[in-house]
C-alpha cells in the first residue's frame, strides 16, 4: 500500500507540470490564464496564434502522464504478470494522479487544466489501441464540427467502451473515471456547448 500511494504522489507531482504555462510565458506571449478561456491547455494556447507552442503543450502534457506511468510500472509493476486485470492497478493509479494533478496542481492554486492531453498520454501509454481510438474520435469532431470541447467531451464519453471492448473492465473504469473528471472540468464549455456560444477553433471570438 505504501508504495500505491508514492506512485500516486509521484504522478501527481509530474501531472501538476503547468507546460502551457510555462511555455507561453517563455515565448513572451504572456500569461496564459490571462488569454481566451484562461485555461492552460494546448486549445487555450492556440488561441495565442502560435502553433508550435500549442503543439508542444500538447505533447509535454500527454508526455508527462506517459512518464508518471513508466515510473510506476518501474517501481511496483511486475512485467511477469499478465498486462490488464487488477495487477496493472499501479498504472491506472498513477494514470489518476497525473490527472489530478494537471487538473488540481497545488502550484495554482488547484486551478489547473481540463485533462485532454493528460488523458491522451495515459490511454496511449496504457494501450495504444485504445488511445488511438481516443485520438481518432477528437479528430473527427474536431474537424468536422470544429469544437476542441465537444470533441474531448466525445471522445472521453466514447472511451471506456473502446477500453472495454479492447483491453477489460479495468481499463474500461479507469477511462470512466478520467471521463467523469474531464467533464467535470469542462462543465463551463458543456453550458457555451448548449448555449451555442462555445467558441470555434480558429475563430477570432474569445470565451469569456
Ligand atoms: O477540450 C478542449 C478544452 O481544453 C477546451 O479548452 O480553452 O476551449 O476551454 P478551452
């Protein structure tokens, strides 16, 4: 038990990593928080008009869940037992605290971010297919209806399905739980998603 809990720390620590933060501030752009929807994600900083940065939170922050999760399986996984089932439970814990820590980095005041990239990084390390899929489904909302929001909320919703149907009913509650969180980090985009005022990608118009 002791160990679950330093693996649950450790990624929490890498999850609370404020990359948008952090690079915006070093491309002299400013303060995040301060721009758009004020969140710190790679949507948000798009939104800065510089690209490369955007797509190096994204990666940092899918990165940084990646890591917190080979951490774990270093310290307390036995690559002897087989993959899936309650044995990798050291993974999707440390799946969890990075995203808790994204989303609550005691750094900001526990305000942090939405949890898509986190959520991303975690699939993709814990099963590729299954983060593909995730990837897969963002992409076709996000092209098609040009709504970075409602295309995380879809593929989150749509995830521990494919997590399921893929890998178990472990992976399938872990993806649920993340789920259930990143909706409720975005409960302000589902209400502009409903109001229709919810701001398209590439559009000019800022959320308030
Ligand atoms: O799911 C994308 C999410 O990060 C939305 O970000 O900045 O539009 O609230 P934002």
């Amino acid at each position: 038990l002791p160990g679950l809990v330093v693996t649950l720390i450790i990624a929490y620590l890498f999850g609370s990593i404020p990359f948008g933060l952090f690079l915006t501030r070093a491309a002299g752009l400013g303060d995040i928080r301060q721009i758009g929807s004020g969140n710190i994600g790679a949507t948000n900083v798009l939104r800065t008009g510089n690209r490369p940065i955007a797509a190096a939170t994204l990666l940092l922050d899918a990165a940084k869940a990646a890591v917190a999760i080979l951490v774990a399986r270093t310290l307390l996984y036995n690559p002897n037992l087989p993959v899936g089932g309650d044995a990798a439970l050291p993974l999707y814990l440390a799946a969890l605290g990075a995203f808790l820590g994204h989303c609550f980095p005691v750094w900001l005041g526990f305000k942090g971010g939405k949890g898509v990239a986190v959520m991303i990084g975690s699939l993709l390390t814990l099963s590729w297919p299954v983060g593909l899929i995730f990837c897969g489904v963002w992409l076709l909302i996000a092209f098609t209806r040009k709504l970075s929001s409602l295309a995380a909320l879809t593929a989150a919703a749509t995830a521990p399905i494919f997590a399921y149907v893929v890998v178990d009913e472990w992976l399938a509650a872990t993806a649920a739980l993340l789920a259930i969180l990143l909706f409720y980090q975005h409960r302000e985009n589902i209400m502009r998603l409903i109001a229709g005022t919810e701001p398209k990608i590439g559009s000019e118009k800022k959320a308030s």
